[in-house]
C-alpha cells in the first residue's frame, strides 16, 4: 500500500491509501520530467498545471459543501529527448504507454473501492496524452465527471472537446505532436467519443509546440515556444479560465441519478 502524501486529500499510488470514499476524486498526470527527484512530492506528484487545477476545483466545490480527493498517476513522466535520437524517443513514447496504463489501473482500484464517487482525470503535456489515451474506451462511463487535457500532444483541432486557450479563439493550423507522427506515437487519430468529449476540456495555445505542433515551422522548439508551452496556470477569466467549464461539469455530475453502466478504461 503506498504512503500517503503529506498533503491533504491526497494518496499515491492506488486508491487503497485514500481515507474515505468522497463526492469528487482527481486522478492527475504529470507532465515530461514533472516527477524527477523533489516532483515525486512536490504538487502532489502531478506537476505544478495539474495541481493548481485540483486546488481549484476543490476550494469550489467545498463552498457546495463536497468533498474532493486526488491521486496523481504513478508513471515515470520521462522527460522530452533532448538529443531527439529514436531511442529516446522510444523511451518517451513507452513512458506514455506506462502512463495510460497506470491511470486505467488507478482509476479502476478507485472505483471499486468507492462506485459512488465521480472521478475528473487531468492531465499536462505529456500527461495529457496519457489521459487522452483512455478517453477513447470510456465515453459512456458513469464514473467519469469530467477530464482536463492542457497541451495535449494527441490533440486534433476539430475534436468533441470543450477548447479553450488561444486556439479556441484564433485561426491555427497546427495539431497535437503525436498526431503529426501518430504511426511512431501509436496514437487513435480519431476524434473522441462525443459523449465523453463534452466533458473534456481540452487547453491550447497558438504556437504551444507540443499541442499546437507545426511541421512547416522551421524551429518548433525555440525559446519562444517553449515559453507558450510553459506557461499555462488556471485563471479567473480569459483563455485561461477552464475552472468554470470543469467546474460546470463535475458539479453536474455529482448532482445527477446513477446510470449504472460501468466500462473499463484503455481496452483493459
């Protein structure tokens, strides 16, 4: 059984180390290199994106008096190559696999233990890849209020998502990493489900290399756009707003009757 972090309402590992089953529970991904050394504890191990997130999901839904749990994904979250050999990112595209598996795992240990509880998964970069990746087997699950996916290198612009950042608003013609070279990233270039679309959100900036990826752009990671890459945090108002859209969803679901269906993730 993993030990519990030293941060309230969150566990690793399995849900097995959680206190009790609550109203909401977040399983968050981190992104490339978020879970080296001190970032196995630091923001809950599901780097800084993702945790601001949970933080603000929680502080709303406790004024509706709900109670809000969160586990990050327990996968190495390799950073990116910074040679771009085959090898590298070979290993970069088995952390993913690693990933996607382990939030499947997650999700269900969760669940059987508390069938009640709505889940929101989460996940930056990289970490949103590992989400995305099990969307595609759960759009008529019950147990999932909602997902967030910010600089999605799967992300393909005319997806079911809820889209938000710059993307949403301006003209791109750039696409998800992944999807570019989606024979070597093993990923579905097909849209999600409709059903478990409306309720993802899905984050992206014009000019984000990762999410927003452009093969004619002579140099995609320039500092420039490492910069758009990194600079992503939930806000108040704006692009950046997608608190309230995910609150929306989460607060909804908790509200609704049980449907009783039940679908394993990531065709396990």
């Amino acid at each position: 059984m993993a030990a519990a972090l030293p941060l309230a309402g969150l566990v690793t590992g399995t849900a097995a180390a959680a206190p009790a089953c609550a109203d909401v529970h977040w399983i968050g991904a981190a992104g490339s290199g978020q879970r080296d050394g001190a970032g196995l504890t630091a923001n809950g191990g599901m780097g800084d994106v993702v945790y601001q997130s949970y933080q603000q999901l929680r502080s709303e839904l406790a004024v509706d008096g709900q109670t809000m749990t969160a586990e990050a994904v327990q996968y190495p979250a390799a950073p990116v190559p910074v040679d771009g050999g085959l090898g590298g990112w070979m290993d970069f595209m088995d952390s993913v696999e690693d990933g996607a598996d382990a939030t499947a795992e997650q999700l269900d240990a969760y669940t059987e233990k508390c069938p009640d509880t709505k889940v929101v998964l989460a996940g930056y970069s990289q970490g949103a890849m590992v989400i995305h990746r099990n969307l595609h087997d759960l759009g008529d699950d019950p147990r999932i209020a909602a997902a967030l996916l910010v600089a999605d290198g799967d992300r393909l612009p005319a997806d079911t998502t809820i889209k938000m950042g710059s993307t949403a608003v301006l003209p791109s013609v750039g696409k998800g990493v992944a999807q570019e070279h989606s024979f070597l990233a093993s990923t579905d270039t097909s849209p999600l489900p409709a059903s478990i679309g409306a309720r993802t959100v899905s984050v992206c900036d014009v000019g984000d290399p990762v999410c927003d990826y452009d093969p004619d752009q002579d140099d995609a990671l320039s500092p420039s756009a490492i910069a758009i890459h990194t600079a992503y945090s939930p806000t108040g108002s704006g692009v950046h707003a997608w608190g309230t859209p995910l609150y929306q969803l989460v607060a909804g679901a908790v509200a609704a009757p049980e449907s009783g269906t039940v679908v394993t993730a990531h065709g396990a």
